[in-house]
C-alpha cells in the first residue's frame, strides 16, 4: 500500500465541498470550511480552474463552480455502470446458450479489465473473475480492443506498456508480430487466442459499441482446450458476435 499524497487529498477536499450547498463556493470559504493556509488553497484552486475541475461564476466575482471535467468524469463513471450492468445480463444469456466462461471487458492504458464475467458450467473451466486485470496482448478482448484504437493511440499506449510481457509461452512478445495480429483482426472484426494468457485456455472475441459506434468494449468466450476445436472455435465466435451484437444495442448502437 503507497503512502496518501497530502496535496491530491486536499485538493479533492476541495472538490467534494462543491457537492453541498449551492455549489459555490469562494477561496476564503474554502479557507475556513478546511482550516488550510490561505496560499495552499490559492494554489489548489488555481491548479483545479487550470484544469476545469473548477470555473469561475460569471455573476459572482470570486466564486467557483464545478468545471465541466467533473462532469465528464461522472459521465464516464455511469457509462461505465452502465456497460457493467448490461454487459453482465448479455454475458448470461451467451453463457447459458454455449455452456462456457463469457467475459465482458474494457481497455485501460495496454491492460484490459473484466468488468463482467458468467462461469462455464462444466466441470473443468476457466477460472477467472471481475475486476481482474491482464496484458490487453495476451487475451482475445484485449487484441480485439487495440485493433480497435487510432493507429496514433495504439503507438503511444503500447510505447508506454514497454517490454510486451508473455503469460504463456505461446503469448506474443514481439512488436512486429502484434501489429501483424491487429491487422487481421480489424480485417475480421473478430480476435482470438490459443493459449496465449492460459496454457488450457482458449478464446474468441468481439467488438462491443456504443451509440456513436465507438468500440468501448468486448465480449469474449473462453474454453479449455480439451473442448477447443476449429468447428467449435467457429460457433463460440458467431456466439460472440451475436453477443457482443445485442450489449450494443443495449448500449444505443444500430449498425
């Protein structure tokens, strides 16, 4: 566990103030309501409208507001609620048509994390669970959501992840050979993996959009090799599809 930063702890001091009252608020209220040193709260508060975290009201000369930053941080936290509530209905109903594990997960930085997740319900199965983080190069979902990315994005983000990590030895580790792989799951529109996060596992994938057809996820299922084959491979991927289809429309697409 890291120590707590004392400067980012007071700045959200100062924004979660705003959620009381009328929503103004003045750096000498701010001052008071905190018992902070003048100049630490300037300083904050000047950092946060920098920023637009905060914002000046117009009418009222030296009062702040809540800047539009906020709200597109709550935003995205909705979107996000939304897309974990939906994808978890969408995620049953795939899983109990094909019997195996089915993951719904989104991209963060070169990671992908599983926001929703329905168990196999075999015997011998993938183990896995929500909120679990893996290499976005390893997994089905996470190829399927960096084929997906602008071709400046998906260089900056795998240019920040460094060194491509292998989970397995069949994990893809060299940069050229990522790009060759991304390129034929745009061609596609469908990603898969044999093996490459789990030396049991395999794993299809398809792309999950939202109202503005924007990929913000994918749907993916996954099953031990002992069942794994090139005409079951074929089924969990139109599965899949369909699948990752239906959370669309939930989510306001029509393509």
């Amino acid at each position: 566990m890291g120590r707590r930063v004392p400067a980012v702890s007071r700045a959200l001091d100062i924004l979660e103030l705003f959620l009381d009252g009328d929503g103004t608020l003045s750096a000498p209220e701010i001052t008071r309501r905190l018992q902070l040193p003048r100049t630490t709260v300037h300083e904050l508060v000047t950092t946060l409208a920098a920023r637009s975290y905060l914002v000046p009201v117009p009418e009222q000369p030296g009062r702040y507001r809540l800047g539009v930053r906020t709200y597109q941080l709550g935003s995205r936290y909705a979107e996000q609620l939304d897309l974990a509530a939906e994808g978890q209905q969408v995620a049953r109903a795939v899983a109990e048509t094909c019997g195996e594990t089915v993951h719904v997960a989104v991209l963060e930085d070169a990671d992908v994390i599983y926001i929703a997740k329905v168990d196999s319900t075999h015997a011998v199965r993938m183990v896995s669970a929500a909120g679990r983080r893996l290499p976005a190069h390893c997994t089905a979902v996470g190829k399927m959501l960096l084929a997906s990315l602008p071709p400046d994005e998906l260089a900056e983000r795998l240019a920040s992840a460094g060194e491509l990590r292998a989970m397995t030895p069949h994990s893809i580790t060299e940069p050229d050979a990522l790009r060759a792989a991304l390129d034929e799951i745009r061609e596609r529109g469908l990603a898969s993996e044999q093996r490459e996060s789990n030396p049991d596992v395999s794993c299809v994938a398809a792309p999950v959009r939202d109202r503005a057809g924007r990929v913000v996820a994918a749907l993916s299922v996954s099953v031990p090799m002992i069942r794994w084959s090139e005409e079951r491979q074929a089924e969990l991927a139109d599965l899949a599809v369909k699948g990752a289809g239906q959370l669309s429309e939930r989510l306001g697409h029509h393509g």
